[in-house]
C-alpha cells in the first residue's frame, strides 16, 4: 500500500515529462531569439551604412542639377571635366 496521492504512475498521470521538455525547449527557444535579434540589429546597421555609402556620386549630382535647370551646360561640362 505504498504510493502517493496520484497513483503509481507519478506526477501529472506520466505527462510531466512532455511538460517538462516543452518549458526547457521554451527556455532554449527564447534565448536563441534573444541572441538572433542582437545579431540580426548588426547585421542592418552594417547593411544601412553600406547603403549610405551607395549614395548619389557626384557625377550623378552634377546630371540632376543640369536636369533641373540650376546649371548650365558649359557650368555642366566645365565641372564633368573636373571631376573627371
């Protein structure tokens, strides 16, 4: 007549061990987020800074300026000659 309240097949009628696994992979689940996000916020800094540096070059400038109107062609073609 030995055994606990629950019977002889242990806590939660023998499930405790899936409940057991499901919070361990829980745990294991958010950690791994954790640690995917913080590199993830690296990576898309590294990512905006390269794109900062693919901004408009200075031929590209000169080409909308001259499309807009604020410089003439000879101002245009003076400075293309310049740059290069």
């Amino acid at each position: 007549m030995m055994g606990n309240y629950f019977g002889s097949v242990g806590w939660g009628g023998g499930l405790g061990w899936i409940f057991m696994i499901l919070f361990w992979g829980l745990i294991i689940w958010a950690f791994f987020t954790f640690i995917q996000s913080l590199t993830n916020k690296n990576c898309c800094d590294k990512e905006q800074v390269s794109s900062e540096k693919k901004e408009s070059s200075a031929l590209d400038v000169l080409k909308e300026r001259y499309a807009k109107g604020e410089i003439t062609k000879e101002e245009f073609d003076k400075v293309k000659k310049d740059l290069g």
